[in-house]
C-alpha cells in the first residue's frame, strides 16, 4: 500500500496524478472541448485585465468567447515579435500573479525581454 497517498499534502498531487491519466484516453472532441473552455477561461482575462488584448477585442470586433478552436484560429490575429518588443507594458495584467522578468534565447534571431506577471507594489 502507497503510504504517501494518506498523507494531507500528497493528496491533491494523487488525485491530479488521476484526472492526468484520465486524459490520455479522451477523444479528440473531449480533448477540444477541454482546450476551448481553457482558451475561453484565458481569452476572458486577456480582454478584462490586459490593454494589448482589451484594445484588439474592441478594434477587430472580437467575441467575447469563441465557439470553436477554428474561430479563434480564423479571427485573432497573429502577434507579431516586434510589438511584444517596443510595447511590452501593454502586455502587463492588471491583476497579475507574481512573477519575474526574463531573457527569451534568441533561438529564431534577436533574443528579446519577455515578461512574466510583475508583483504588485
């Protein structure tokens, strides 16, 4: 018997651990239906919490919530690089977890500052 199963702090890791096998045997609409509700769940902050995306909703007329993965492909436009560069603040949430500053490697030419959520302050 897995003693660790009993234990306060490993239960939570076990039943993740559960609904992660669960997943592998899903079909490609259970795996969709999945993807599109996470999309829709971060597309809703996006528009709510952060201005680049506030502002593309409203300019392009976006939905507040998409139908299908096809819609979100089909409508939202690709970002560039060159604006997550010069903009970088309007990437920022409004509401951000905590997190850092980093580097990207540069692996498809010029490396650029990236931002993970800043702390409020």
């Amino acid at each position: 018997m897995n003693l660790l199963r009993h234990f306060p702090r490993f239960r939570r890791a076990y039943r993740e651990l559960a609904n992660l096998e669960a997943r592998e045997r899903w079909s490609r609409p259970e795996i969709e239906t999945f993807q599109l509700a996470r999309l829709n769940r971060l597309w809703r902050h996006a528009v709510r919490h952060v201005p680049y995306y506030r502002t593309l909703r409203t300019a392009s007329r976006l939905p507040e919530r998409f139908s299908s993965l096809q819609e979100f492909r089909s409508t939202v436009p690709m970002l560039p690089k060159q604006r997550v560069s010069l903009r970088s603040d309007e990437f920022l949430s409004e509401i951000p977890d905590r997190g850092r500053w980093f580097r990207t490697g540069g692996s498809t030419g010029t490396p650029t500052s990236a931002i993970g959520a800043r702390r409020h302050t």
